[in-house]
C-alpha cells in the first residue's frame, strides 16, 4: 500500500508518507520497500531502449520524446522514495550514495548529508562532506544549512574558536539574530556586554537600512534604532509598512521623533505615489503626528509638525481623500 501511495503521488498528498509509516513498518518492512524500489529502478533502465518514441516537443539540444519524460519522473520518484528508506532505516552510507559526486558539491546537499553523518557520530567524515561544498558556499549565495551544519560539525570536533568566527560571520552576513544570540550564550561574563555593543554599533552602520531596523526594533535596542533613523532619514521607504507600522508603535513611546519620521515616511510614500486606498491610514499617521509632537522638544533639523503640515498641504493640498479621511 505504501508503495503503491508513492507511486500515485502526483499531486503531493503522499509526501512523507514513508516516514511516517516507518514505525509501522519496521525494519523488515522499510527493507522489503526498499528492494521494491531498486526493482522499480532497474526496470526504468531497461525501459529506456525501446523504439516508437513519441515526440512531445522540441527544444535546444533536439526533441523530447514521452518516454524521456516519464522516464525522468520515474527516476525522481524512486530517488526520492530510496532517500526517505534510507533516513527512515538510519543508514547513512544509503544516503549518501543516492547522490552523485557532482550534487555533493551543493552547499545544500552536503549540509544534509553533513548532519546525518554527524547525527551517527562520524564527525570527520561530516566535515570532509561539507569541505566538497565549500567552495560553492564561499562563492555566493544563500546556503543557510551548511554554514549551521559547518558550525556543528566545528563544535563537535572542538574547535570553539572557529565555531564563534563562523557565528560571527553568518550574523554580519544578514544580520541574522539567532547566530548572535548563539555567540554572546557562548562568551565569558561581562565580555558578552562589550560583543553585543560591537554588534550594535554594526548593524547601525549596516547598508541595508531596512534590514538593520528590523533588527534594532526586534533586538531590542530602540535607542539605536531611533538614533539610526535621525541620522539615516533619507532612506526610508514608506512602501514598506509592514516593517514601519510596528516600528513606528515601537519607539512611540520613549522615541517619539523616530516614530515620527518613520510615520512621515509611509505619509509622503503615500501621497507622492498617488496610493489612494493608503490615505487612510496617512491620515491616522498624521494624527499621531501631531500627538508625538507635543512630546518633542528638538527636531534635529528636520521640520516642526506645523511646517511639515504646511508642506503637504501646499504639495497635496488637492488630494481631498486624505484631508477628509
């Protein structure tokens, strides 16, 4: 029955199915499943060499024929069904061979198989498969799970200091709170307090604004992201509200200039853009405005509520859906 759930499987209403029903099946079962399976890929082999092919299509490299793309789905389907055996019995070795040499050097790959290696206590061999990969990962892009896998893998051989280096840097990377937390957990006392002020003074010079509020506003460190805003006005987005509005909720009450700023900039986004279903929401900001004002003493150059009201007036003094919402 499991096997014939995979099979049908075409819409994804069967995934997983393996593992879950790996308990009832124990290990005689999952193995029976498993030679069912390799059966299913010998027979796609031999499949492959028969005549009368018909053509679906036609692209750079020649047709494609029908049987090409029955052939390659068969052939993910049995991969993808050896794989789960293989977690599902625990057999690391099985795993690892169901990818070839050259999938080995996704950053990817090479984290999963990374972490059963070590989940079995082989910790060189999971190092030796994430060093396949590390030249992909140290050329670019996002490969989250082998730079956590890589950090395991150092801590379990013992290397502390390299471990803190790769946390360090994936927090640099994207800002990423959880690998800072994870450093600071890991520092002596009172060293912690002089990290987590350097990570502070980083994310506020970070080129992402958006990025690095998120992070000051969930952190918290509010000082900063308020500071971060005054000094950093001009690049603020309005368009993104769904960050903005709870920053702005955030630092209202001890912030209120940051606040203010941050609300001005989903104001000016909106009636610049012409963005009439927001005017709304403009409107209400502006009455916040004019609340927060009473509570700021010094604008650090930028106008007094008044001025700026005079400004949008004279800008949008038209825009009759926002003065009357």
């Amino acid at each position: 029955r499991v096997l014939s759930a995979v099979c049908a499987n075409d819409y994804g209403q069967f995934d997983g199915l393996i593992g879950t029903t790996a308990p009832a099946l124990g290990s005689d079962g999952l193995t029976r499943l498993k030679v069912k399976f390799e059966e299913m890929a010998a027979g796609i082999a031999k499949a492959a060499a028969g005549e009368g092919r018909q053509a679906i299509g036609l692209s750079m490299r020649g047709p494609s024929h029908a049987d090409d793309h029955e052939r390659s789905h068969q052939e993910r389907l049995v991969r993808s069904a050896l794989i789960e055996i293989a977690d599902a019995l625990g057999d690391v070795d099985g795993f690892v061979r169901r990818h070839s040499e050259e999938e080995r050097t996704n950053p990817m790959i090479a984290a999963a198989i990374a972490e059963r290696m070590l989940a079995a206590g082989r910790v060189d061999e999971a190092l030796a498969a994430l060093k396949q990969a590390e030249g992909t990962y140290r050329h670019g892009g996002y490969w989250p799970g082998w730079q956590r896998a890589y950090i395991n893998v150092l801590d379990a051989l013992g290397r502390s200091d390299d471990a803190q280096a790769e946390r360090w840097q994936a927090f640099e990377r994207g800002l990423d709170a959880d690998y800072l937390r994870a450093y600071l957990k890991r520092l002596p006392d009172f060293d912690d307090i002089d990290a987590e002020a350097r990570a502070i003074d980083y994310v506020s010079e970070y080129p992402g604004f958006h990025r690095a509020l998120a992070f000051l506003i969930d952190w918290p460190a509010l000082d900063r992201a308020a500071r971060m805003i005054i000094a950093r006005t001009g690049e603020l987005d309005g368009d993104h509200y769904g960050l903005l509005t709870p920053a702005a909720d955030a630092l209202e009450q001890r912030h209120p200039l940051g606040a203010t700023l941050v609300l001005r900039a989903m104001i000016d986004l909106s009636l610049d853009t012409a963005k009439y279903k927001r005017y709304g929401h403009a409107a209400r900001h502006l009455r916040t405005c004019e609340h927060l004002a009473r509570r700021i003493d010094d604008f650090a150059g930028h106008s007094d509520h008044p001025d700026y009201v005079a400004d949008l007036k004279r800008r949008h003094g038209r825009k009759s859906g926002f003065w009357n919402a």
